[in-house]
C-alpha cells in the first residue's frame, strides 16, 4: 500500500492511496479531505479498479480521532 497526502488550502489536502488487491495492480483512490475540527474529517474520492467498471466505487466517509 502507497499513500499520498498534499495539502490544497489550510484544511484541504489531495489524498490518494494505491493497494494491491484482486489484481495485480490492485486499485487507486484519489480523493480530498476536509479536516472541520482538530478531531474530524470529512473524505471523499474515487476508487478504480483495473478489472472493469464494477470494481469502482465512490466513497464519502467522516472520520473522528480521541
């Protein structure tokens, strides 16, 4: 697994993450995330995978850390 993290504006960053999975390229998410609160995220991107269009996904998540 590869990741990548570039901040956009103060609390926007560009992620992107690649993962070996049914393939043997596996899949890439690009998305953007949102920090509201020094404890929360909003993310959202695209996940494609290498073997046909039923394999992509969109995904919207909030994440929360103590």
């Amino acid at each position: 697994m590869l990741g990548l993290e570039q901040p956009l504006a103060s609390k926007v960053k560009f992620v992107a993450d690649w993962f070996s999975g049914k393939n043997r390229f596996g899949y890439v998410t690009p998305g953007f995330a949102n920090r509201h609160e020094k404890t929360s995220a909003l993310y959202a991107g695209y996940s494609i995978g290498n073997s046909g269009r039923k394999n992509n996904a969109l995904f919207v998540y909030w994440g929360i850390t103590l």
